[in-house]
C-alpha cells in the first residue's frame, strides 16, 4: 500500500510537469503566430496560458500532504517509545499493590538469604544486649543453672564475659532467623500489610512493615521474644524478665526515599493504563505513517532500545545504591532487598524487549526487502525439500493438502491470532515466553506451509 502511494505521487509529479511543458510549448507557438499576424488578442491567450503555468508551478511547489501526516507519525511512535519504559514501572507497581501472591512471592525469599538473616540477628542480638545487666546476670543465676550457663558460654563466666554472651545471644538469634519460624513471621508480616500497601508507602496505619523518614523497616520483636525463650531454655533464666522489645530492622534505606514513594504513588494510579496509552501511541503513529511496515519495525526497535535503558538504569542504580549506604546497614542485606524488589521488574524489561524485537523481526520478514525476500525464500524451499523428500517416501497430504492450500491465508491469520490471545491470557509473561510462542508459531507455520499443495 506504502509503495503504491508512493508511486501515484511520483506519477501525478510527471503528469504536473509533463502538462507544464505542453503549456510552455502552447505560449510559444501563441506567442509566434500573434507576432506573426500582428493579432493583439493573442497577448490574451498567452497571459491565460503563463497563468495556468504559474498555478501547475505552485502546485508542484506545494509539500505533499503526507509529510504532515509522517510528522504527526513521528511524534506519536516517538512519544509511545518515551512512556514505554514508564508502563513497565506503572504495571510493576500497580502488580504489587493488587496482586497479593505476587507481592509474597517478590519478598518471601529474603527470609531464606543468609546475608538478611545474619542482619536480622545482629538487630535482635543488639536489641537483647541492650536490656541485659550482665553484672546481675551471674547473680540472678541459679547455681543449679549456672554450670549449664558455663558450659553454654564455652567456661568463660570470668574474663570477656560481655564478649562471650553477646557470641552466646547472637547464636541463638542466628537460629532463630534460620528457622522455619522465622520464615513464617516474615511471610505473614507482609502478607497481612498487603491489604493496603500504603501502610509501607506512606508510614500511616501501623503495621510490621512501615517506611518512616527515609527507612523502609520491619518490627522484629516477635522474632525476639523466640530469642529470649531459647536463651531461658538454654539456661539464662534472666533473659525471661526482660521487657517486651520492639525494635526496627532496616530493609532499605536512602536520602530520596520521599521521592521515591511519591513517584511510586503517581505510578500506582496510572497502574495498567498507561501501557495501554504507550501502545496506542505507537500503533496510531504506525497507521498515520504513510510506510507503514517500515514504521512498525522502527516504533518496535525503538521501544525495545528505551524499554531496554531501563534496565541498564536498574543495574547501574544498584552499584550507586549500595556505595551510598548509611552506617549500620548491612550492604549484603540491602543488596537482596534491592534484588527481591526488582526481581518482577526486571522481568517485565525483558519481556517487553523481546516482544518488541519479535514484532519488529516479523514485520520486517513479512515486507517486500531484498534480505526479508531472501530468508522468506530459503523458508519456502527448505520446507519443500522436506516435502519433496516426504513425496519420494511415499507420503501424500490427501484432501488436506488443497484445503490447506486454499485458505492458507487465513489459517495463518487464525494461529497469530491464538498466539496473541496466548500472550494475553498468560498470566505474567517472561521474555522466555514470548520467545517461546514465537518459535511454537514458527513450527506450526511450518507444518501449514508443508501441507500445502504445490
């Protein structure tokens, strides 16, 4: 279609310019015989004449009107490909407010890395340490418990005794967080401040899980009221009166955490609509475009190099992130915070990259390019071979072969448009997917083009 107009522009330029000459060749010959004749109407013919040449001069003049709409074009796929990237963000933040299993599962896995747990103990151990009175300790103790301590302090009761009971507290503590248990808390925690997200965005209403100032931090004190049973069962029966301790653990931390919980929000209301935008822009710029499929390749190649910064901008974000922490947070932890929360987001980068590259690599293929035209031909003649090689065998197709045949197009359409719907009912599609219902597409557009009758 794109060449077609292309080439009735072309045509109507040669048919203003061909009209031009036979003018110009009109005034002349006018221009002679008046002279010759002496006639002084013929200056009439010749000034109607130079004007319908100055009218056929300004209408070549004129810019075609599809560079108005090649603009209109450029400026819509141009500003798709720009809110791409803020889609992928809007629909990962939107997927961990509304989806509850989804947001579990982003943050379960942090109670099982060694790094957080090891942070988690030395909060709790800190916390404990802080409420024991170690010189009433040994006098508080039973002397029936007190060779059970001293064996548990490894004999040290005398010398280095803070030392040796804050080993003994951060043991237990370290067993603690390593414990099913733990697990558990932390799986629960979460999933009961889910309900309402902005518990853990904005600091209001309480809950295990708060952003307060420029801290993201989780309530550990049931983690260490375990601690101070496993102390009294392991016979530091002064632990039992130690108060109820509610103390902070920090998930994350930073100076723009304000900002960031702000422009959190704004993308949690945009939620799902604006990957919806994006690919409206994109695909209204497409039909504005006067070539088309070349607009389809570029918009989608486009889209995947923006989408694609993105992620680039994660990982660069992190090294920045973690070089600027604060005192008192332990690197590895934030890492596997930072990690964990990123985990979806950095999927769905991918996904889009290969969804865009896959439509693009498809719409280039379909166009009429001397490579495309190549590859389509080695496509035809590999799978006739393997046809010519079934016909030697003895293999014929039967009635299935003219059927497939004749309404090859739109058996081709029908199994795109299952793959679509596919892509669309997956629940959450990972760039393997997408991969993966391309190439199943390719196979079975193999298996058409090899049904089909020569």
């Amino acid at each position: 279609m794109t060449r077609t107009a292309y080439s009735c522009s072309r045509a109507r330029a040669t048919a203003v310019r061909l009209e031009e000459d036979r003018i110009e060749r009109e005034v002349r010959v006018t221009e002679d015989s008046a002279h010759a004749d002496g006639e002084k109407n013929g200056s009439d013919d010749v000034r109607e004449l130079r004007a319908r040449v100055a009218a056929l001069e300004s209408e070549r003049a004129r810019p075609p009107r599809h560079h108005v709409r090649s603009l209109l074009a450029i400026l819509l796929i141009l500003l798709g490909c720009l809110l791409a990237p803020l889609a992928v963000v809007a629909s990962w933040a939107a997927d961990q407010v509304g989806d509850t299993d989804r947001y579990v599962s982003t943050v379960a896995p942090l109670a099982s890395d060694t790094d957080v747990q090891n942070a988690v103990a030395n909060r709790a151990t800190d916390a404990l340490m802080s409420h024991l009175d170690l010189p009433a300790l040994l006098a508080d103790v039973a002397p029936a418990d007190r060779p059970r301590l001293q064996q548990a302090l490894g004999g040290r009761l005398g010398d280095a005794l803070e030392g040796a009971v804050r080993s003994f507290v951060h043991d237990k503590a370290r067993q603690v967080a390593a414990s099913d248990a733990f697990r558990t808390f932390w799986i629960d925690a979460n999933r009961r401040i889910h309900s309402s997200l902005d518990k853990a965005l904005t600091g209001s209403g309480g809950g295990a899980v708060q952003l307060t100032g420029d801290s993201v931090t989780l309530d550990i004190g049931p983690l260490v009221d375990q601690v101070k049973q496993r102390l009294v069962d392991a016979g530091l029966t002064p632990a039992e009166h130690i108060p109820a301790v509610h103390t902070d653990f920090t998930l994350a931390r930073s100076d723009q955490a304000g900002k960031v919980k702000t422009y959190v929000r704004l993308l949690q209301l945009a939620g799902d609509w604006l990957p919806v935008l994006a690919v409206l822009l994109v695909a209204a710029g497409v039909l504005l475009a006067v070539r088309r499929r070349r607009a389809l390749v570029t918009g989608c190649l486009a889209v995947a190099v923006t989408t694609g910064l993105l992620g680039i901008g994660l990982r660069v974000f992190r090294v920045f992130y973690l070089d600027r922490l604060p005192a008192g947070v332990s690197p590895g932890a934030a890492a596997a915070v930072y990690d964990a929360l990123t985990h979806f987001l950095l999927t769905g980068v991918r996904m889009v990259v290969a969804l865009a590259v896959v439509v693009a690599l498809a719409a280039w293929l379909s166009g009429p390019g001397r490579y495309a035209g190549l590859v389509r031909g080695l496509w035809t003649s590999g799978i006739g071979a393997v046809r010519g090689t079934a016909d030697h065998a003895g293999l014929r197709t039967g009635p299935v072969g003219p059927f497939v045949r004749r309404y090859r197009t739109w058996i081709t359409w029908v199994l795109v448009a299952v793959a679509v719907l596919v892509y669309l009912l997956w629940s959450y599609p990972t760039g393997w997917v997408v991969v993966g219902i391309a190439l199943c597409l390719l196979f079975v557009l193999a298996v058409v083009e090899f049904l089909v009758t020569p």
